[in-house]
C-alpha cells in the first residue's frame, strides 16, 4: 500500500533542478515518489513527512509545502523487491540509529494473508525496535502493501495447534486467504494455516471422490475438507474438529465457499459416527494413531473405504540413485506382493522411491488396520496399500507421509 498522500515541495519549473540537489543534500528528497504538476504550472517534490520538522523553504526560490494526493511510486521504488523496499523504509525511519545489527533482524519472508502480513517469530526482536512503537508497523505495512501486521510466536503444544500470534497493527485477526480457488477464513490469533501442505491439499482435490461421504476426523479450519468438498466432488463431509476457534472458522469459510449445506461440523463429539465414510482423511502429525480405531469404525461396514493416514516417519538419508524425496508407493496387498499403483501418483516408479523405512511403516499400519477392523467386525478383512505421498520433509531425516489405504471386507471364503 502506498501512501494515500504525502508531503511534497512546489516550486516553479525553473528552480526544480536546484531544489531537488538542495533537498537531496539534506535529505529530505521522497525518491519513492515521483515529482509531480502542481497547480500554476509548478513542480512538487515529494519530501519525508518524518523529516518535515528539519525542512526549512529555501528563501531564494519561491516555494510551497503542500500536499500530493495519490502520489505515483517512481520507477526506482517499483524496481525494489518488497524485502528491498522494507529493509530502505526502515532505515530511513530509524536515520543516524542504523546498525548492521537492526539489518539482520529486519525480516526477508513472510506470510501474506489477504492484507496482513505475518512475520516470523525471530523479527524485530533487538531492542531499538520497541523504541520506535506503532510508527514500526505502520512502516513495514506501508513498505509490504499490507493494512495489517502480526508477528507469530510458537504453536503451543496443546494438542489444538493453538498459534501464539500478536496483531502488531490492525484492530482483528480475522483474515481470507485464497488457495486453489478456495476461500479459507480464520483469525490468525487463534488458528494456524500450514503453508506446508499445499501439494496435499492440491493431491486431495484432484481425488475422485464423486458421491463418497468422507470424515475428516481433524479438520482445523477446513484445510482437506474443503478440497474435498470443492474440487474433489465429495457429496458429503462430516467434519470433526474440538478446537472452537477452528470449527468458527471453518463454518465462515464453507459458507464462503457456498459447501455448508455439504458439511456437518461434529465439534468435539464425533462418537455418534459409525458405518458411514467412503473415505476418511487422518491429518495429524507427528501421528494420527490415536485416530485408527475412531477411523475404523466410521468406515462402511459392508464396503468399507480408503483412509488418508498421515504421520511423521523417520528414515535414514536417501540413497545417492534416488532421484526424489517424493515417493509413491507400488501398492502392495494385504497378502505381501507386489501389484501394479492404482492412483494417478502410480506414474512414479513403482516402490522405486519408497523408502525401505516409508514402506516398512506403511505395510505395519495396514497390519494394524486389518487387525482393528477384523476385531471391530468379528470377521476378516483386506487392505491395499494404494499409494505413499511424501507431504514434507518435517525435520532431517523426517518426512510427513500419507498412507491411502483401501480397506474392504473380506469375501466370505
Ligand atoms: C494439524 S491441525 C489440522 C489440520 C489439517 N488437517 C492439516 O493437516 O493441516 C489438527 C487439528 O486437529 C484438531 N484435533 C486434534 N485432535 C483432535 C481430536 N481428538 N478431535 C477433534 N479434533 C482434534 C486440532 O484442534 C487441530 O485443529
């Protein structure tokens, strides 16, 4: 956002030269704006509204302090990268009070959310920072094109991913962020929105999930559900989420998106679910384990469905001959051999990319699986490892992984 006017000097065309070397010299030239006509055939210099208090009018030429409305960013203003823009902004606000320090603490990326700019937790934290006060966050929302700033703090480990995040500048934390064509709005004081999983959220959308009813058993604030509901034709989802902040936001975000009438939120309490999902999606991380039997049995009883298990699973480093961190799993069947992926991610190598660590977890939870449901039912059942995706990599040697596995009932023999 640029300013909506700033200060400027007029003089006559004939002293423009000369009054722009003066103010140049004293500092006081505005080089992110252009010079402008001002009435009277005049010339405006735009000069620093925080340097106004040294600006003395030369008496030699006749000149004006007036103000410009809608100043234009000059070329050299338009040419600077935001982070460029930020880093010059700051320290003109803060002049003879520069240091190499402050420059290593003033942020390179940032989250973007609609007009709010979140800033990582590390930004700004020297002490000549806190004497500026409001004028800081007002600099860098003006430097950034934002309204609003944040800082965000550490997630707590509360078992909500609840954010620690402080509004800088700005009167709400309310904020829409737009995302594959889906509208996701949440108060960034309150819900967290993991940038991490983007490839997912595009894999989840591009799944045929025409007519299926899906769980989501932890839905924040709609980060799969809405995929699903949006791109993925999912014909019903039952949303499972005990953080309130999180279920606000996501009924705003499905009346946004226009997928209300698709969803029942099941805030907290989802032990009514039984013998109804096609589908049912585990996004939690490090492990969605204590989910299994929960996802088992909401699972249709006499078809049952494909589960998405996330988890973090730790692996030694990739061989040299492997050419990627994604993986995608040749499928496997509950009996052990090998047969051909039937997902569209199955144009990868079969099993090539697979980890022996990734395919080990993944054949233990389909045991696992097998071995609930089998209880759960009183009779035997049949999994299918359909594919492996590497989200992310979370730590060194830790990647974020989902398992989609297909569970069936057994024919009877
Ligand atoms: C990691 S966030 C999830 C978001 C999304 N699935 C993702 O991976 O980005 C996990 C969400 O699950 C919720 N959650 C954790 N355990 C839960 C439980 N037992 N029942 C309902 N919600 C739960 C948390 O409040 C949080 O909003």
């Amino acid at each position: 956002m640029e300013a909506a006017e700033v200060p400027a000097v007029a003089t006559e065309r004939r002293f423009a030269q000369r009054l722009r070397e003066r103010l140049e010299e004293e500092r006081l030239l505005d080089g992110r704006y252009r010079l402008q006509r001002a009435p009277g055939g005049r010339v405006a210099l735009p000069v620093l509204e925080e340097k106004l208090s040294q600006l003395c009018l030369p008496p030699e030429m006749p000149c004006e302090l007036l103000r410009i409305q809608e100043p234009v960013p000059s070329r050299a203003a338009r040419r600077r990268t935001p982070a460029r823009r930020l880093r010059d902004e700051l320290r003109r606000l803060l002049g003879a009070g520069w240091s190499a320090e402050l420059e290593r603490d003033v942020p390179h990326a940032w989250q973007r959310h609609g007009d709010m700019v979140l800033l990582s937790e590390d930004s700004f934290r020297a002490a000549p920072w806190d004497r500026l006060g409001s004028a800081l966050w007002q600099a860098v929302a003006s430097a950034l094109g934002a309204r609003r700033v944040a800082r965000r703090g550490r997630v707590m480990p509360d078992g909500m991913r609840t954010p620690s995040v402080t509004l800088l500048l700005g009167q709400h934390g309310w904020v829409e962020h737009v995302d594959n064509g889906i509208r996701y709005t949440f108060d960034v004081t309150k819900c967290m929105f993991s940038p991490g999983n983007i490839t997912e959220k595009l894999r989840v959308a591009s799944l045929p999930c025409s007519g299926e009813v899906l769980v989501d058993l932890y839905a924040g604030i709609g980060y799969f559900t809405l995929p699903f509901l949006v791109h993925a034709g999912a014909a019903f989802v039952h949303a499972c989420e005990w953080n309130s902040h999180a279920v606000e936001a996501l009924h705003r975000s499905l009346v946004l998106n226009g997928v209300r009438d698709r969803c029942r939120i099941h805030s907290g309490d989802s032990r009514q679910l039984r013998d109804v999902a096609d589908r049912v999606n585990l996004g939690l991380i490090p492990s969605s384990e204590e989910g299994w039997p929960v996802a088992c049995r909401v699972l249709k009883k006499d078809t049952g469905g494909v589960l998405h298990i996330h988890h973090n699973v730790e692996a030694g480093p990739a061989p040299a001959q492997l050419p990627a961190e994604r993986g995608s799993a040749g499928a496997a069947s509950s009996a052990g051999e090998a047969r051909r992926p039937t997902e569209p991610g199955g144009e990868d190598t079969p099993g090539a990319r697979l980890r022996p660590e990734w395919r080990s977890w993944a054949e233990g939870t389909a045991a696992r699986i097998r071995g609930l449901l089998a209880e759960l039912h009183g009779r035997p059942w049949r999994t299918s490892v359909l594919h492996v995706e590497a989200v992310k990599s979370y730590a060194p040697h830790v990647h974020h992984l989902v398992l989609d596995l297909e569970c069936r009932p057994a024919p009877p023999v």
